[in-house]
C-alpha cells in the first residue's frame, strides 16, 4: 500500500504551471491523478498552504501546514538558514508519515502530471530496490516523482541530514542514498520534447504549449 504525498504553495510562477495559478493548476492536478490512481489511494498534502475546497476531494487530507521553507535558492544566497530547503524538509516529513502509516511513499510534486499505470510501472517487476527515481538532463537526478519503499525511510531521512542542502544539493544527495536504487522507466520530467503517445510519461514544469499538446491528445 502507498500514498500519493504532494506539497502545495500559492505563490507559483505561472509560466512554469502552463500559464495557470497554482489554484486552478492544483484542480489539474488532481483530476490528472485521479484518472490513475484509485480514489482508495489516499492524497496527502504538504506545505505552508492549504489547497482550496479540499474537503470537497474524494480522500484528501493535508497533513501539515507550516511556514515556507523556502527553495534551495534562499539558502545559496543566505536570505535563509537551516539544514534543510523548504522541498527536503516536506518530503522527510512525508516519509515519517508514511513510516507510522506502515506504506509506502509516492511523491508526484505540485508542478507534474503523469500519465499511463505510472504506479504499476515504478514498482514494476523487480521488488528489489528501496527508491525509484527519473533523470532529466538538466540536473541529472529528477525528483518531481518518485518512490520510497516504507523500511528504506529512516536510512534515507538520516542520509539526507548529514549536510545541509546548500553544502550537496537534493539531487546530490539522492545519488548518495546508501539504499538500492533504480531509476524510471519512462520520461520526461523537464526535458523536451515529449511523446504525449507513450503509455507512459511524465511531465514537469509546463509550458502553455506542452498543455496545448496535452489538450490535442485528450489527456487533460
């Protein structure tokens, strides 16, 4: 068993989110998540906001609301302190909510859609690995989704504390993870082009032309 964790902040920039606020962005969103994921799987939101009307979503919750961490940029520059980015410290507490809830963790960020048995297909046949991961050529590692068995959280969580974000970035610390690790087996995240055509892809940060290209193929 698993859940789908995201985080959720309002102050977005639009070009990243197809033109969108994050408001309307998130009703995206959703719908995108539940054409794949079974209403029985449950929704877990993190972050200093809350989506709106998310009492009226089929087994959504937010589980913490705290304040705004901030992006990894507020720590290279100094206008923020700490070990942790404002995304390290969502998805660690993600994973502690998943270890007490004894299930696995799935993060599909705020900024991505993901199309096809996605699940099915990060899982796939070989239970032999702890977290799953995609690349992009941008920063290598991509982490806009990806998946945590349940008994790898606590190595993974005490990794990602022994330096701060801003001595080895997140994507950094992914590839030093002392757990096994395997990659996706589909794209995109933030590299383009992508074939809207594949049974299965994913896609972060959009443009208002990849949303167009989406739209053509029915899928949002």
């Amino acid at each position: 068993m698993y859940a789908i964790y995201t985080g959720y902040v309002s102050n977005v920039d639009p070009k990243k989110y197809a033109g969108f606020d994050a408001e309307t962005f998130f009703k995206i969103w959703y719908k995108n998540t539940r054409t794949y994921v079974s209403s029985e799987i449950q929704i877990k939101i993190l972050g200093p906001e809350q989506p709106p009307d998310i009492e009226l979503l089929e087994n959504v919750k937010q589980i913490a609301t705290y304040p705004n961490l901030g992006h990894i940029g507020d720590y290279i520059y100094k206008n923020k302190e700490g070990l942790w980015c404002g995304w390290t410290a969502g998805i660690v507490l993600g994973m502690i909510d998943a270890y007490v809830n004894e299930i696995d963790f799935v993060y599909k960020e705020q900024d991505c859609l993901a199309f096809g048995d996605y699940i099915s297909s990060m899982y796939g046949n070989d239970e032999d690995f702890d977290i799953v991961y995609g690349e992009c050529k941008l920063m290598g590692v991509a982490q806009s989704l990806f998946l945590v068995k349940r008994n790898a959280i606590p190595k993974i969580i005490a990794s990602l504390a022994q330096e701060p974000d801003v001595v080895i970035l997140p994507e950094d610390k992914f590839l030093k993870l002392p757990v096994k690790q395997k990659r996706l087996s589909f794209g995109y995240d933030r590299d383009r082009p992508f074939n809207p055509k594949d049974p299965v892809f994913y896609i972060q940060q959009l443009s208002k032309d990849d949303y167009s290209i989406l739209e053509r193929e029915n899928l949002v």
